[in-house]
C-alpha cells in the first residue's frame, strides 16, 4: 500500500494563499497611461510555516530586473575610487522632495462600514502607487514598503498618539528623517520628538553636527540622545564572559535611566503640565528593580483588515500616548525595552521582525504604541538601505554594489588586513570579497572555490553592527563642533572617557585590527579606533 504524500509547507491551503498573495501584488502594480509595465513584488520576510495571518505584515519591495542585476555583477569588477570627505556629507532634502510623500489616510467618518473603509483605502493605496510610477522619481525611488496592512499600522499610531516619537540611527540620520511625516505631525497639531540612536558608533562632534542641523530645519523638533551599547560595557576582558554579562546589564540600566530621563524631561516640555508623569518619574529612580530578563511580549495577531476607527483626543482620560516610529532594525524595539525597564518587544536583527500595531502601557498614566518597521518612500541610495538595515542582508540578489560604497569610503584592505587575490595595486568590489574569503576560509562546498557571495554578506553585517563603522556628515561637515558644549555630554552617554584607554588596545576578533575604521585622516583618530574596537569582546559570545 503506498504511503501518504507528506504536505510541503507550500501545499494545500498554504500554497492558495501565496498564490492569491502573488496575484494581489500584480494586480496592485498594473500598466500605468505612461507605458509602464508590471512589476515584480518580492515579500523579503515570508514565512510560509507560520500562521498564515502573520504574513500579511511581510515587508514587500520591488525586485530588481534581471538586466539591471547583470549590469551591477559587471560594476563590482571595476576598480574601487575613494571619495573625498566632503562627499562624505548628505543634504537630506535631495532624498526626500516635497512631491515625495508617504501614503495617508484617506478621509473617514463614523457611518462607514469596515467593508467600506476597507475597499476605500485599497483604492487610495493603488491610485498611490501609481501616481509614484507615474512621477518622475520613479526611477531613482529606492526600497520602500509596499504592504497596504502595514501602512496602516501607522495610521492608527499617527491618529491615537499624542506625541510621536521617531528613531533613527545617528549614522544615518538624514537618510531616516522623512520631512514629509515631520509636515504632517505639526499640521494635525501633535508634537515630534526626534531619537537619535547608536550615538556610541559616531564621533561626539558629529552627533552634535546632526543634532544642529535637525533643529534648525525643523522647528519645534525636540532630539533625545540613546544608546543600548555604551563603552562602558566592556571595560575589563573582553574573555571573561561572566564579567561581561554583568557589564552589559549594568550598563543598559543605566541607559534605560538615562534615555527614559530625557524622554520625560522633553514630554514634560511638551505637555505642560497636562498629564501626571510623577509614576513614570518614581518608576525611573526606582532603576534597581527592573528586569531584562521578564518577558512581557505585547503582540497581537489581527484576523481580518485593520480598519480600527479612532477619533483622537489629546490626552484623553489624562493619559499621555507615544507613538514610536523609524525604519527596520533601527532599534526601536530596544529602545522601547529600555525605557521600560524590562523586555516587553522582541528584538530581533532582521528587518521587519515587529509585524503589527502593539500597545504597551509604561504607567496608568503613559502608553507606548510600536509601530513595524517602516520604509518610506525616498530617494535614498540602495547601498545606503542596506546599510541602514531596511533590507535584509541574507535577500540581497546583488551585495557588491554596497560594497563599493563602502569600500569607496573606508580603506577596507587595510582595515581587514587582506591580501589582493591577483596580487595586484588595484582594487575592485570582488577583489575586497575574494581577499576577505581567503582570509576567513570561506569556499563553495562542491567546488571549494571562494565563496565571495557569503564573503560580501560577512562584511555587509559587520558594516550593519558597527565593527566597520562607516557613518554619514549632515551638509557643512562636523569640523565646527569639535568645541561645542554639548560634546561633554555625549562624551558621557557614549561613555569614552571611561572606556577609550581600554578598548584602543582590544583587537577585532573578526578583522583582526586595531587600526581606525575611517581611514580617513582625521584628527579625531583615537576617538574612531575605541568605537571601531569597543565591539571585539561582544563577537567573542
């Protein structure tokens, strides 16, 4: 008697799904007046043995066509040509025109169905993605989120909160900053408060370069400094992991104290008095007691469309609503376990981990609203994405190119210590991958040739971690703020003071060097090598 077929995780009604899934998407991309034609939508985060519901938060992006990825493999064998520091500085205003906005609600009221509001809002979001592929930015416009389910998580933040909190990662932060959500925050009369995270994998001068800039162009913009990571985390050996594991908790105690002080100081600014912020006060001096080991996971699994109805209220009830916001793997998760003191969303590397909406409340008078990853639509080179975090490193069809940017911009020979695989001055995207492969013996298992694909991705991730830390100047450089007064300050959150004599003389366990990252001369070059070495002891657990 013949056995029974084993279903595959794409059989039955798993495999209907993906297929309707497939057909949406094609749907949703149809010939546009100008001649366009359809499409390819790649969902990065599918999970096909998961709960099919779960995969309706899947982030989705155009694919890159077949003649555009052959033309890329050919760039990765031309040589390398390093760029001056002034091409080092971003005007984000090139990334973000006006024209370029992000899809919002359409207009809504009470005595419309779910089923209703739902064909509504599908509409508007076909008629938005085409009138993108209709401008003539099309071309230039670079991964941004294509899920309609996901767009709406952000809609209900945006209408239930009161203060939204946007996070971006310092070393990057004109690439991360949509001014178009800033225009929308002031005109529906709410307040924006500005998280500048990973400060501890920059210079101190150009924190406060960003921090400058932002203000001054954005008015009534408030910017709060964090860091999960400071240096002081791992002051001592880096083998003795037992010690480490205390430093590291000791030192996200702290952080969590310090980056929830000056999120209270600048909600108090905000809402005068308005709302009892005393619980969450008491709750942060009361710093002995928290825990980062209690999970306290906050998601919830929406069956159906989420079309919730919200009519917003500032501080309805007397309760102060925060909406976090950034791009994927920014950390914003870590974040929002930080200022609660104990692990309440899971964090993960992976773009796009946190799926949906999740409603956390810090006090009875305070509640915090995660809002998934998200990418906006932007002008922002590719290279840059990746290297922000907004696509997954593992999905990359074509890495090279990243690498070309990064090695354009880091000496990376020199930094990894490798060898030309030709023997040759002059190198290329591959050359850096196949050097890197030799060096990390990394071989194809059939053919035991250099694997420069997983080669490539190695150094991806290390760029992404900050052990190849290459980090973005706002317009103007940061020479200026080299004497600020806020430089002792951040000096302080990022904990160099305490932890720069001890981390100059730690080697990377995976580049193998304590030579500054930067490679770019500057006079600053102590302050690089401690932030490029203070992640060796973290690579040894």
């Amino acid at each position: 008697m013949p056995q029974a077929r084993r279903k595959t995780p794409f059989s039955g009604k798993a495999k209907k799904q993906q297929l309707q899934s497939k057909k949406q998407n094609k749907t949703l991309l149809m010939p546009t007046s100008s001649g366009n034609t359809s499409f390819d939508v790649v969902s990065v985060n599918y999970q096909p043995n998961r709960r099919a519901q779960s995969n309706r938060y899947t982030l989705k992006f155009y694919r890159e066509s077949d003649e555009e990825l052959k033309m890329k493999k050919e760039e990765a064998l031309k040589a390398l040509e390093p760029v001056s520091e002034r091409d080092m500085e971003i005007d984000p205003s090139n990334y973000f025109p006006p024209e370029l906005s992000f899809p919002q609600r359409p207009p809504w009221d009470f005595n419309m169905s779910p089923a209703q509001l739902d064909a509504q809002e599908q509409k508007y979001f076909r008629e938005y993605i085409q009138s993108l592929q209709n401008s003539k930015h099309w071309k230039d416009i670079s991964y941004f989120e294509l899920n309609l389910e996901t767009w709406r998580q952000l809609w209900r933040v945006l209408e239930m909160c009161d203060i939204l909190l946007l996070i971006v990662d310092v070393r990057y932060a004109g690439a991360m900053f949509p001014p178009s959500l800033y225009e929308y925050i002031r005109r529906v009369d709410k307040d924006m408060i500005l998280v500048l995270n990973k400060i501890d994998l920059v210079p101190a001068p150009a924190v406060a370069a960003w921090k400058k800039y932002l203000t001054e162009r954005y008015p009534g913009l408030k910017v709060v400094y964090f860091t999960s990571c400071p240096g002081y985390n791992l002051v001592g050996s880096g083998t003795d992991k037992a010690g480490l594991q205390v430093r590291r908790r000791k030192g996200r105690l702290r952080m969590c104290a310090e980056g929830a002080t000056k999120l209270l100081e600048a909600c108090k600014e905000i809402v005068e008095g308005k709302v009892d912020l005393s619980a969450w006060e008491k709750k942060i001096q009361d710093e002995g007691d928290l825990d980062f080991d209690e999970a306290e996971v906050g998601e919830t699994i929406v069956e159906k469309p989420d079309t919730t109805y919200y009519n917003h209220e500032k501080y309805k009830n007397g309760v102060l609503t925060v909406g976090c916001v950034g791009t994927p793997n920014v950390g914003k998760s870590s974040l929002m376990n930080a200022i609660m003191g104990k692990k309440v969303v899971s964090v993960s590397r992976t773009p796009g981990h946190t799926k949906h909406f999740q409603t956390i409340f810090l006090t009875s008078q305070v509640r915090l609203c995660d809002c998934p990853g998200l990418v906006f639509p932007s002008l922002v080179p590719r290279p840059i994405q990746v290297l922000m975090g907004s696509y997954p490193i593992a999905q990359l069809r074509e890495p090279y190119t990243t690498i070309r940017f990064i090695g354009e911009r880091i000496d990376l020979p020199s930094l990894l210590r490798i060898q030309h695989p030709d023997n040759d001055d002059t190198w290329s995207p591959r050359d850096v991958c196949d050097g890197w492969a030799k060096q990390r013996g990394y071989l194809t298992a059939k053919a035991a040739r250099l694997d420069t694909y997983r080669a490539a991705n190695s150094l991806l991730r290390m760029a992404l971690d900050g052990k190849l830390c290459l980090w973005l100047r706002p317009p103007g450089g940061i020479d200026t703020f080299k004497s600020c007064d806020e430089l002792k300050y951040i000096k302080w959150v990022q904990a160099q003071s305490q932890s720069d004599s001890q981390t100059e003389s730690v080697s990377d366990t995976e580049t193998g060097t304590e030579s500054d990252t930067e490679g770019s001369g500057e006079s600053d070059e102590d302050e690089h090598t401690a932030i490029a070495n203070k992640f060796a002891a973290l690579s040894n657990e």
